[in-house]
C-alpha cells in the first residue's frame, strides 16, 4: 500500500489539488475526452481548453495588474504632458488619489488605457511592459506580480497540455499586454492569446521599417459576450473545456458547456482570505453573483480555493 | 548515379518544383533557419510562415472563389427578397449579368457580401458553405474548386511543416468562409487562418443554446496594410516566411523580410496561360504591380509558374 500511494504520488499531475470532488471531476473528465473508443472521446484536434486570466491564472486583487501598469505609465509619462496635473483622471492619479482617479468608473479608466496603451509601436510597448513587468510587485503582498499565478493552474495547464489540449488565454486584460509574459508564465504562446484589442494601423517608416502602431479605438473588448466572440475570431471552434472566475466568464462558460457533448466548465471562487483574498457576490473586482447561480443550474465544477488548493501561489522563485 | 538519383527523388520535398533558382533559394532558406548552431537559426517557435491563399494556394481566375458562392447564394436567398428582382447589383446577378453585378465595384461586392454572408449563426453559415464547397465548380476549367490548389504549394506547406514551422493563412478572403476547407485542403487549422472578418453577436437561444450572429459590419479588412494587422491581431509574432501573389499582400511582404534577420519572401507569379492563367500588372483580380517591383527591389523570390512548376494542379481526386 505504502509503495502504492508512493508511485500515485510520483505521477499524480495535480499535487497542489487536494483530493476531493473538484480534483476527481477535472481527472474524470480529461480521462473521459482522451479514452480511444470511449463513450466521450474528443479527438486531439478539438481538445479546445481556454482560461480567464485575472483571478483564474493569477490574482487580480487589490485590483488588476494591467491597472497598476497603467497608473505607473501615467507616472511616468506625466512630464510630457503637463495638462493631466489639472486633467482628471491623471490629476488624481499623479496625487497617488486612487480613489478619485477611479470615481469615473469605467470612463476613467478607459481614459488611462489609452493614454498609456497607444500611440507608440506594438514593440516598443512589449519593451515597456517587458521592463515594468520584471520588477513590479503586488502592493499588498510585497511580492513580485509575475510570482502571483496560482500553482495548481499551473499544474491543470500542464496537465491538459499532456494530454493532448491546446491552452489559450481569454482575457478581458489587453491582448498585447498579456503576451509579453504569456508564454514564459503559462506556457501559452502569443498566438494563443485572446484578449481585449485595440485597433492597429500599419506603417513602413523611413530609417524604422516597418511598424504597428497602437491606436485608442478598440477592436474587441473581450469581456462578458465578447469572450465567445473572441474565441470564434481566434479559434473558430468551440472549446471543450473552460475555466473562468467572475460574472465576466459566464458567457464564455455558456459558449463551452451548454452545447451537447462532453464539456467541463470551471470556477475559481476565491474563498481564502487567508493566503488569498475571499470576495465573490459583492466584489468591484471579480464580482462572481451570476455566475455561482449558473454553476448551480448547470452543474459547473466551483472550485473552493480554501479547500481544493494544497498551495495558491508558486514556490517563490518559480512560477 | 541512376541509385543516387533515385534516393534524392524519393526523398525530395518539393517533387512538383522544378530545380532552378526558385527551389534552391526555399530549401537553402529552410535549411539556414533550422540547421542548430548556424549563424541564421531560428528557433521552432518562431518559425511563423504565412501564405496568402486566393493565388497563391489556389486559383483566383477568373473571379475569387469566394465571389462565386457569394453569387449563388444571391440565387439561392432571391425567394426570399422579392425586392432584388429591380434592386441592383441583386437584379443583375439574378439575371446571370456578372458584368452588370459588378459594375457598381466594391461597394456592389460588399453588399453582395453583407446579403449573404451576415444574419445567420457561424454554424449555419458553415454548413451552407460546405454543401455549396462539395459540388462547385471553376466555370472555365470544369473543376471541383478544391480540386484548383496548387500541388506545388501543398508540397510547400508540408515541407515547412515538418520543418517545424506553424503555417498560416492570411487572406483578404472571409475567415469563415476559409475555415470550412482549410484544414481539410491544406493541413491548416481554424485557429491558422486569418482573413477578413465580420463583427459577430452572442446570443443565447431559448431551446437552441449560445449561438452567435454574423454581422454585417467588418471587423478586419484582412488585406493591403490590414495583412500585418491581422498577423499582430492573431499571431502576436513577426512571421519569418510570407507567400503572396498581388500587391495586397505588399504589406505583408515587407513586414516579414525588411526587419533584420533572416526571412524568406516569395511571389507566385501568374506565368502560365495554358495550364493555369497569365496575369500581373493590368490584371483587375490579382493584380500584381507594385509587388513586383519590390521583389526585384528587395531580393524576393518570384515563382515563374511556367519553367518552375513542374505541375499546377493536384492529380484528379488528391487536394
Ligand atoms: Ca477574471
Ligand atoms: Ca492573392
């Protein structure tokens, strides 16, 4: 018994998932889609598998990590714009006023983005993001924002990899934001990243080359409905498997699980205030209300982050 | 020597490529960039390749393959709409009067395209294009469409493949339209397709499911300075090989081969009057001016149809 629960251990693909029915539905499932000759075989080609980002892949609390970008590069680009020190929101977000920056709801911060998200080249904005990225850190925890993604995501993308799934990324955060740390983070690469988008415009500068330059018109915002709208633009097949954390997923859920046909749909429910954070019904950032009801109606699997997670964030060092 | 000949017929790439410039400059290219430890190696995952498709994977004479679905579902739908018995370019077509149809340009085209590519679900969309697909034929060759690729070019495909390449197309041709055959016909997946692309609505259908509703408005012209958008929209990644054929796919050209680096770009040039067609400069589909020039310019590879494929067409009942 004792070297039978040894080499369980050795090749259980989900350490960090405690045993219980959470872990056992995702196992169940996966050994059900990739069982030749079984009942719910998929085919490889359409082990289609997408993921929310923020509070899904990694922790989105005390609020994104796209925003605590962005007001860095209101910072940071204030001396060339002397005006935002009377202009809301930058006037208030260069007094370190957070709250005030964000009174204007999503006006506001629509305003930030693309103040800080266009206007240069797709390049030059993977520098600037690259840069930014290596050192900045969650204020709460003190700890690198890049070392804030949830170990046993880690493990499912791996795991679903293994057996023969493509991951993407289906994030409401910016496409081109996200790509910078997709693939050394998730091991997602940058084609297999769907998010919200702005608009392009295609240049051939004398002495540069040819460039892209971000525009502040969106494309896609890929959030609520949007989400199976960017995943038919992206991937053009319905995904089988999905997982996603707020109100924000529950179309993207519908999309993958309604359908006949085996499916698997996921929530993370952030239940852990003590090495996470706990909100869901009553959240600004993530509100879950929907989207737990519709986890009931449906069957969807809700994972209790307190409960089902051994550990929530990588050893420090890894990620 | 008749031995040695043999074994390098066996195991050429590139069987339906006669030798030449053309062919030595794809397989040295290819070499350079996989050969580990070589001043131009790239690695796997940066070995994008993109391929425009109407032209240059497939015959485009003597009108888009797409325009002539696009016509007979103007027939088919005219039951439907009384009104395009006298509403042009409608009354035209339903009258067998291409040249009328067409008189109006591009505007005609879009509203051709608006009438019968837009208010259904992607799923009905696709099956009506693969009914339609199963059957239809190119009206001067009396040949099935999927039977109209080009054998050299699927051979191309498959040698970059296995290369370790990821191939995309990148049309100015509808996205949709396009994935129903592409994997079947050239090995690409849903995902590897980029084109033109129509905004699109989710709905969730009382006793039918999530569902989502072609619209009539666009999304990405996927063509001209819309080709390196598109790329950066999908693929997030500077390709390192680019096939086209008219001066739509200039762009798309530079963008792969005027940054440092090693890159390959290739023109399929319309040579050959008897087995296919012959056209450049003056031609109204595919016209190829502007592209020429740059390749001579640039250094590109311009593919002589005539003296270098040694075939034009898959053998009867192959794609
Ligand atoms: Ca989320
Ligand atoms: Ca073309």
């Amino acid at each position: 018994l004792a070297a039978g629960t040894a080499a369980f251990a050795q090749t259980d693909p989900l350490p960090s998932w405690n045993d219980g029915a959470t872990k056992t539905a995702i196992v169940e499932f996966v050994e059900a889609v990739t069982t030749a000759g079984g009942p719910d075989f998929v085919g490889a080609a359409d082990r289609i598998a997408v993921f929310d980002n923020d509070g899904t892949l990694w922790a989105e609390k005390p609020a994104y990590v796209q925003l605590f970008f962005a007001l860095d590069r209101v910072k940071a680009l204030a001396p060339e714009h002397p005006e935002w020190t009377t202009q809301e929101p930058f006037a208030s977000v260069l007094k370190g006023d957070m709250k005030g920056a964000l009174a204007g709801g999503h006006k506001a911060i629509a305003e930030i983005i693309a103040a800080t998200h266009s206007g240069m080249t797709t390049d030059d904005f993977a520098e600037t993001v690259a840069a930014w990225f290596s050192t900045a850190k969650n204020p709460e925890k003190d700890r690198l924002f890049s070392q804030m993604t949830y170990q046993p995501m880690h493990e499912l993308l791996d795991y679903l990899r293994a057996n023969g799934f493509q991951t993407f990324i289906v994030s409401g955060g910016g496409i081109d934001f996200m790509r910078v740390f997709s693939d050394d983070l998730y091991g997602i690469p940058p084609a297999q990243v769907i998010g919200s988008t702005g608009q392009l415009k295609f240049e051939l500068q004398d002495g540069v080359g040819p460039v892209l330059i971000k525009q502040p018109e969106i494309a896609l915002v890929d959030d609520g409905p949007g989400k199976p709208v960017g995943i038919q633009m992206h991937i053009g097949q319905e995904p089988i498997f999905a997982f996603g954390n707020s109100d924000g997923d529950l179309q993207m859920l519908q999309y993958t699980c309604l359908p006949e046909g085996p499916s698997f749909c996921g929530i993370v429910h952030h239940t852990d205030a003590e090495r996470e954070w706990a909100y869901d019904r009553n959240s600004d950032v993530g509100k879950l209300d929907k989207g737990l009801d519709a986890a009931a109606a449906d069957g969807w699997t809700v994972v209790d982050m307190k409960s089902d997670w051994k550990t929530v964030f990588p050893a420090e060092g890894n990620n």
